[in-house]
C-alpha cells in the first residue's frame, strides 16, 4: 500500500520547487492532495498537471486562511512550506545594520506569520479526528546566523522553535497530532538560478557555492519531498517536536575529505 493512501494532504507555496516536489511525492504516494500558491496562474497548472486540487492562499491573509478551512475543514497532513528571502524583487540590504523595517517585516510577514497561520489552520483541520502530520519548512538557515540574509535566518529559526510549541501543545490535548521542522540547505531549485546563471561557467559557480558541503553538491527537491512523505506517513508516529536536517552533511563539522 502507498504510505499516504487517502491521506488528505494540503501543501503551501507548491507552484515550484520544494513544495512542487512535496506535493508530487504525496500524490505518488495515494495521498489526496490539495495545492495551495499565491501564484494562481502556475500554482493551478502544477495541480492540473498532477490532477490535484488547487485553491490559491496567499499565506500572510488570514481571510486566505478562514477560507481555506471553509473549502478544507479537515486534513491529514499539512506542510507549511511558503517561503521568501527577501531578495525576489532584486539584491536590497539586509544585514542587521542595513536592513529596512519594511524588509524585515515582509519577510517575516511570509515565513513566520504564514506558518503560524498554517499550524493554526492544522490544528482546527486535525483535533476532531486526533491525528495528523504538521511538517514546516524550516532551513538550515534558522540554525547558523547568516548575516547578509538575517530575516530570513530570524524567520526559519523562529519556525524551528515554533514547531516545537506546536507539538507540545497537541500533546498536552492528547492529540496525536505532530508537529516537526524540516531543514534543508543549498537544493537546487529556481531560487539558485540567477546566481547559477546559464553560460559556461555554471559548473564552476555550483562547485563554488556548495564548496563547504562535505557531499559536494546540492541537494534535491526530490531529496527534500521523500523526507516531507515520512514524516507525513504512518512510519513516524513517534517523531514529533524535532527537526531534520538535508544539508549534505554540512552541519556535521567540518568538511570532510578523502584521506
């Protein structure tokens, strides 16, 4: 039997990327899954193409949310993956000297409000039935301080520590809801692309930017989702309140080499 069989699933920010590549793993897994993108234009054809559902949800709204529960009462799985960094209309400081309030508040506005919207929505979703799987996209970021990008780092770290007073809480009601994070590092998604570049030197820039990474490469979308498709099965029951992370090994220490 397929792990998410009639599971239903609702992913946000799956247009593109890693909530595309979640979506299309639950589904290759029997799980009934509901689409959910600002974009509506591309966030409708990923789910025509799978032939899933698709309502579009702009994360920050909480009238986005209160509709979706209307359109969406109950759910299995839902996996808070909506996610900026702060540079999408082009390279603006923000370091903790520079950065505007603006800026740190958009940010934010999209990382951590939204999930925060997405657990609450989760929680009404799952404590009827008393189970369910809340997985929030987390990164490698909210781990390490990242200077040039300290939103996003104070936003994904903010996710962590909120993740975790998610799971207390349903499992001091005695849901068996779960609550975990998710902490990938450098995967290959459209993101990269303006700093990969298309020309000759596109090999060398990916070497040069996975160059710390003791595996040597980036990772996957495809590597993100099959993490997303355990925690949302039945396989990790007991797994809640944790975090994993996807980073090729960089967190380990220091990079390892051939001896």
């Amino acid at each position: 039997m397929q792990r998410l069989q009639s599971k239903l699933c609702v992913v946000t920010g799956a247009a593109r990327g890693i909530g595309h590549a979640i979506a299309t793993r639950f589904h290759e897994e029997g799980g009934i899954v509901v689409l959910t993108d600002s974009d509506a234009r591309a966030g409708q054809a990923a789910a025509d193409a799978l032939g899933c559902r698709f309502v579009a949800l702009d994360v920050r709204e909480e009238d986005d949310w209160a509709r979706l529960a209307r359109d969406v009462p109950v759910a299995d799985v839902v996996v808070n993956n909506a996610g900026v960094t702060g540079f999408e209309g082009g390279m603006v400081p923000h370091d903790p000297e520079h950065a505007s309030l603006e800026d740190w508040r958009a940010v934010h506005a999209v990382n951590l409000d939204g999930t925060f919207l997405g657990c609450r929505y989760a929680i009404g979703a799952m404590k009827a039935a008393g189970t369910g799987s809340i997985i929030n996209i987390s990164s490698r970021s909210g781990l390490v301080g990242i200077p040039g990008a300290a939103a996003y780092a104070s936003s994904k770290a903010a996710i962590r520590n909120h993740s975790k007073s998610v799971a207390l809480y349903c499992a001091q009601n005695g849901w068996r809801i779960r609550c975990n994070s998710v902490h990938p590092a450098a995967i290959l998604t459209p993101i990269w692309e303006p700093m990969l570049g298309d020309g000759p030197d596109r090999e060398a820039r990916m070497a040069a930017l996975v160059a710390d990474t003791p595996l040597k490469r980036f990772g996957l979308p495809e590597e993100v989702a099959a993490v997303a498709a355990m925690l949302a099965s039945d396989e990790a029951t007991y797994i809640t309140g944790t975090e994993v992370n996807i980073d090729g090994g960089l967190l380990a220490g220091s990079a390892a080499s051939p001896g």
